[in-house]
C-alpha cells in the first residue's frame, strides 16, 4: 500500500533546511540552515521580519517549492533528504497537508460550502457526508450563514475563515498557515487559534502559525524565531484558549 493515500499523524522535522532563489550574482539564500520540530497535537508560532524566510519554509514544507539542500520528515517519512524522497507530490499535498493562505485563494464558481467539501470529495468521502463535515467546520469558525454564497459575496475576513475550514476539511496531519488572522478582529483571530488548538488536540494535527498578529502571540506554548535564513526557539506564554 502506498504509505501517501492513507493519512496518519505525525510530526514535523526539519533539519538543516537551506534555500536558494537564482543563480550567481543574483542568487539570494532565503534559508540558511533551518531547524525546526513540531510534535503531534502542537500548534507553533513562526515570527521574523519581512523577507526572513517565513513564507519560504512553509512553501518547501508544503512541497510548493523545492529547497536546496537539508532534511524534512513528516511522520515516519522522510519526504526530503538533498532532494525529494516522494514521488507524487501532489498526492503528498492532498492529503497530508492542509495550507492556510494569507489570501483566501477560494474557488469562484463553488459556493461555501463546496469550496469546503470539495477536497475530502477528491479525496473519496462521499458528497453528504463531506458537506455534513464542511457545515460543521463553517459552524465553528462562525460563517455557516453564508454556506450557500460564492465566494465573492464574502467580507474579507468571511472569506479567510471559509479558507480555514477548507484546511481542515480533509483532517491532514498537518496545517500550515501563512498570517490567516490578518484580515480578523481580535475576537475572530481568537477564535481561529481556538479551533487550531482544538483540531491539534483532537487529531493530534502539527500546526506551523506563521504570524506578525500581535493579538494571537501569547497563545503560542512555542515559537520559533527566523532571522538571517536561521531559526531559535523560544518557550511562549501559552495563553489558555
Ligand atoms: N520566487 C522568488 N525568487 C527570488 N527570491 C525570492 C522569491 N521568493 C522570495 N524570495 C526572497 O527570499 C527572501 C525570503 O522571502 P519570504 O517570502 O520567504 O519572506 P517572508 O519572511 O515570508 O516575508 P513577509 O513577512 O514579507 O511575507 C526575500 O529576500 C525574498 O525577496
Ligand atoms: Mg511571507
């Protein structure tokens, strides 16, 4: 059986991840030496300026781009050693990862709902029961009054929080989210941490939060800093949710 159709949990390692953009004079090296552990059931903070990385490193986790050299381990898998270890990419992206975009990269022509049940229907779930599961989802994240609109009918903040859904529609082992409180009030930013912790806790999902959002830090029990392509990490206050 191939180990990629079937998700499981697991954690996420990095180890002395490096990235490269170009070649010769204008090459930039956007990682340096990445390290970085998430265990199952954690949701960790990623901070740094603009241009650190941030975006980078959860691009080459998420198999978007493909980095230079290091290490990354999903699980049991290594899915990177100095070059890709998984044959189908977009198979590892279905359904082991779950992204979170800072723009909401919705399907136009699908409304809420669908937008939402679509993944886990590709994935095989039957069409009830993934929209049963996409209402749920919408319920808790508060925007299930707007489950029969296209996406282009939503507010900004409606839009991000019907992205998140769809994220965790397929429960991926993992979820990697790029600033996804930017456009939310402090209330509704709280409330989309909520539900990371929750979804960490109950499916053991490891979650990677890369965030500038002053309002959602203190909830992180860990955050990992990126300055000049390197990571340290630092204990958080871990605000109870
Ligand atoms: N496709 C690309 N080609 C060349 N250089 C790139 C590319 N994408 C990013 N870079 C460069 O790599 C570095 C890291 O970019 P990245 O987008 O990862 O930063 P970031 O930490 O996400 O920043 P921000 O907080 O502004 O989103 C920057 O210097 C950026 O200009
Ligand atoms: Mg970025």
């Amino acid at each position: 059986m191939n180990p990629m159709n079937t998700p499981q949990p697991g954690g996420i390692l990095i180890e002395g991840l490096r990235k490269v953009y170009g070649h010769g004079d204008t090459a930039v090296e956007a990682l340096k030496h990445v390290n970085m552990q998430v265990s199952p059931g954690e949701v960790v903070g990623l901070v740094g300026p603009s241009g650190s990385g941030k975006s980078t490193l959860l691009k080459c986790l998420g198999a978007i781009i493909e980095p230079t050299s290091g290490r990354m381990t999903l699980g049991k898998d290594v899915i990177y050693d100095n070059g890709w270890k998984v044959k189908d990419l977009r198979a590892l992206r279905r359904d082991r990862i779950g992204f979170v975009f800072q723009a909401p990269y919705l399907i136009p022509f699908l409304d809420v709902t669908d937008n939402v049940a679509l993944l886990p229907m590709l994935a095989g779930v039957p069409n009830a029961k993934a929209r049963e599961r996409a209402l749920e989802l919408l319920t808790a994240l508060d925007v299930s009054h707007r489950a029969r609109a296209e996406p282009s009918q939503l507010s900004g903040g409606e839009q991000q929080r019907v992205s998140i859904a769809r994220a965790l529609a397929n429960k991926p082992p993992v979820i990697l989210a790029d600033e996804p409180t930017a456009p939310l009030d402090s209330e509704r930013a709280l409330g989309v941490m909520r539900i990371l912790n929750q979804m960490a806790q109950h499916a053991q999902t490891a979650i990677i939060v890369v965030t500038h959002d002053e309002k959602i830090i203190p909830t992180f029990k860990r955050i990992y800093h990126i300055r000049d392509g390197q990571t340290v990490e630092e204990a958080g206050e871990g605000l109870s949710l």
